[in-house]
C-alpha cells in the first residue's frame, strides 16, 4: 500500500453533482466571454449577443435545476453540457 493518496475522487458523495456543476458553469463562463468580446467589437453584432445570452440564460436554468436534479438528470445534464462545451470551443 502506498502512501501517495489517490486522487479518484468518483468515490465519493457529490462527484456526479460536482462534475456536472463544473460543466454547466464552464458553458457560461463561455457564453459571458463571447458576450463580452462581441460588445466590445468595433460593430457589435446585436443577433449574435441575442444569441448568446440566450444560450446563456438556458445554461442558467439547468445550473439551477441540478440543485433539485434526481442522478439520471444530473448525468443527462452533465453529459450535455460536456458535449455542447467541447462544439463551443472547436466553433
């Protein structure tokens, strides 16, 4: 038995929680980046930012909802929001 302590945390109470809370929180920090940046351009593209704040409010909602979520919604969301930040950050 080592006495490195490990680092598999998926073990433990609030793992699943945790993860998709951290997705679903990168998907905003996005979103708000991209809001910034497009308010900042010289000619803000005001359909865009509709756009984007509405893609934002939405990532809010299921940040909210997963206070309540049962685990397979928690996994659902998680899984959603880890495919939807990987398309976001390949556009």
């Amino acid at each position: 038995m080592s006495d490195t302590p490990s680092s598999d945390f998926s073990g433990l109470e609030g793992g699943d929680e945790q993860d998709a809370a951290d997705v679903v929180r990168d998907v905003v920090t996005w979103y708000s980046t991209q809001i910034a940046a497009e308010r900042r351009a010289p000619v803000p593209d005001d359909d865009r930012i509709e756009e984007l704040n509405a893609g934002r409010q939405a990532a809010l909602e299921d940040q909210r909802r997963l206070g309540t979520a049962d685990p397979q919604e928690t996994e659902r969301i998680a899984a959603l929001y880890a495919a939807r930040l990987k398309e976001l950050k390949e556009s």
